[in-house]
C-alpha cells in the first residue's frame, strides 16, 4: 500500500524557537550563522579554555544568572542584565564583551560601552518573550490613544529593564526613565512628581507590585492595558482614572508561580520560607514571605541560618546553583514543574566555544549594534533612573 503524505507549513515561530529563522524587529532572536561543534564534542571545555586563553585580555565574558553552569564556569563577572551592563562599561580597554544572556541585555551593554568596543551574544535566538510583549509600533499606537484622549502629557512612561532598546528609547524620548526590580519604587515615586500617571512597560506584575505593595497604592488604581485590542481594552474613564497603565506583558518563568505552588510546599515542608521574584503574580508575592530582585534572593539565601527551609520563585538554574552553593540549607525550587528560561538557555557550550573561536580566528560574530538615534535616546532614559537617589539598581 502506498502512503501520500503532505508536509504542513512550518510556523515562523517554530521557526524562531530553532533558530533557522529571523526576525529583526524581534527579541526572540534571530538565525545564528556558521557550524557549531556538537554538544557531544568531549573537548568542549579543553577548547573554550584554549580560545579564551590566546584571547587574553581582549575579550571579556559576561554571564547572566539564569544562564547555564557550563557557560557560567568561564564568566569573568557574573550578575543580573544591569549590573552586567555596568560592569561592561566599567571596562574600557575590553575589545569584546562576550555577553551570556538575551539579546536585551547585550543591547544594553552596547548602549553603555564605547563605539570601539563589539558586544557579543553567542546565540542569537536567545531572546525575551517578555520583552518581546511590547514592540515600539504597539508602544506608539498605545502613546497616540492617550494622546487623543488629552492624558499624554500628565502620563510618564516607565520601562523595566527587561525591554528592547526600541522601548528604552521611546522611554527617553517622551521624558520617562528605565527601572530595575530593585529601584522601582523609587522611580515610580519620581514619575509622579513628574506628571499624574505612569505608563509602566513591559512587565504588568512588577508594574503592580510595586505601585501596591511598595507605593501603597490599590488594585483599582491600576488597569492593564492590551495593545492588541482597540484603546487597549480599556474605556475612556478607565485611563483617565488609572494611576498606572499596566502594559499586558509578563514573564513566562515567574508568571508560572500560583497560589497552589506556595500552599503545596508549605504543606511539604513545614516552617518553610517562600522567597519570590517581583515578576510573580500579585497573589503569589502577597503569599510569600520575602519579595526581591534576584540580587537579593541571591543574598538572602547567603545570609539565612544553617539548616533553614527555602522555596524560591525564580528560574531553575540560579535556584540550583543556590542549593549547590548551600548545603546546609534546604533551597528548593518552588513549583514541582521545573522550568528553566527557555531563551536564556539557548546559550550553551557549543555557542560558547563558537562565539570565541571565531574571536581567534579574526571574526566577530553575533554583533549586537544599536542604532545611533535609538541608543541616544535609550541612554537618556537609562541615566535618568542612574540619576535618581535610592537602592542600587539591580534587577
């Protein structure tokens, strides 16, 4: 019997997700170029320590905390996306900065260092589905609704980190500034003695958080605004009235964290103590006992008591590397799902030893650029959260 078959289209997404793809106005990445070595290559490790070896003082790697222990064991700073930053433009004479992370941060780093310097990302797939949430198109359609509507000039735009340069730049050209997990608050506060409302981009749980827990503002004081639908959703009382436009953008790793994943673990392990990122949703951070950026989870677990009980809502790898780290206390990861960040581990060894062995041989690859006018602009809104008084900016 003979058997026809027909092949379905292969989505763009799909795509995407594996690399082959590109999408230039996208965070979630783009086709890398050139062969890999396989992961199954046993010299993997012999031949990153090789290239970064002859590289010398020329290259500079930085690696996210989210990113895996493989890449993590050759980072020469380790930190969250602006420290890393900082610390990229704290080191003028590095040539190239091999950046282990998304493609946000590495855009971040590039508006921060100087024109000589190359910001490399080993595997341009590596992305943010956060970030990717809000597209400078949507953020400029959403900034005409509010000016038709006679609130565009009582509005200031606040950006999280975690958001394009495209998104950053909008930010500074319409008098707003960039924030971190660590310092929103404080730039929350700054915007409303700026104007009467806050447009708070892209991620809507810390937007939330931090107006309610922090700012001590109440839920109806926040609306969400969606930007695939017409005026956002919402109807002209309700911009008028809200205090702080949450854009509907989250983080699939810490939007995961329920309720149910608090109270299951608590039952588990009595007298445990739940430690979450400001990315959760606002149920889950009033249900824990400490909030914080990653920075701080880091430090807090650092500081806590020998045999202590930990449940922390953040991605898999930091949790791991945590409970290695610590093996008098018990750190565990929150939910019994585990779930790494799918983007951030597209950086793996492979890429790592491809990224550096091009360096060796003369080829730049992966280069993340900004566009001049984008990166002005975006270093406005970033030096306006740089300029403020408060706690380090950490995300």
């Amino acid at each position: 019997m003979t058997m026809t078959t027909t092949s379905a289209p292969v989505s763009t997404l799909a795509l995407l997700l594996l690399g082959q793809s590109s999408d230039l106005a996208s965070e979630r990445g783009v086709d890398c170029p050139g062969v890999l070595p396989p992961a199954s290559d046993p010299d993997l490790v012999e031949r990153a320590t090789a290239a970064k070896a002859a590289l010398g003082d020329s290259v500079f790697i930085l690696g996210h905390h989210y990113q895996r222990d493989e890449v993590m064991a050759f980072a020469d700073a380790t930190g969250d996306s602006f420290k890393l930053a900082r610390i990229a433009a704290e080191r003028p004479d590095v040539e190239n900065i091999v950046f282990c992370g998304v493609h946000f941060m590495a855009e971040s780093a590039d508006i921060l260092t100087g024109p000589d310097q190359r910001v490399l990302l080993p595997d341009l797939a590596a992305g943010c589905s956060m970030a990717d949430m809000a597209a400078r198109d949507q953020v400029d359609r959403a900034w005409a609704t509010l000016r038709e509507a006679g609130l565009s000039a009582e509005t200031i735009p606040v950006t999280y980190m975690n958001s394009s340069a495209a998104i950053k730049s909008f930010t500074g050209e319409h008098a707003g500034a960039v924030c971190t997990s660590s310092n929103a608050a404080a730039v929350m506060r700054w915007a409303f003695e700026q104007g009467q409302r806050i447009l708070f981009l892209p991620d809507q749980h810390l937007g939330r958080n931090t107006a309610v827990r922090d700012l001590g503002l109440s839920l109806s004081d926040c609306a969400v605004y969606d930007p695939r639908l017409p005026d956002g959703g919402l109807t002209r009382s309700e911009l008028t009235d809200a205090k702080v436009l949450l854009w509907r953008g989250h983080c699939s790793v810490h939007a995961r964290f329920t309720t149910d994943s608090v109270a299951q673990v608590r039952e588990r392990v009595p007298g445990i103590q739940v430690l979450v990122h400001p990315e959760c949703q606002h149920d889950v951070v009033l249900a824990a006992d400490f909030v914080g950026s990653t920075e701080f989870i880091i430090a807090t677990i650092e500081a806590a008591p020998a045999g202590s009980s930990w449940a922390i809502g953040t991605e898999l790898n930091l949790v791991r590397r945590l409970a290695s780290a610590h093996p008098d206390k018990h750190v565990t990861f929150l939910d019994r799902t585990v779930c790494y960040c799918s983007t951030m581990n597209r950086i793996d060894l492979p890429h790592l030893v491809w990224t550096l062995e091009s360096l060796v041989a003369g080829r730049a690859v992966n280069r993340i650029t900004v566009e001049v006018e984008t990166a002005k602009w975006a270093r406005v809104a970033l030096d306006r959260m740089l300029a403020m008084p408060g706690p380090s900016a950490r995300d």
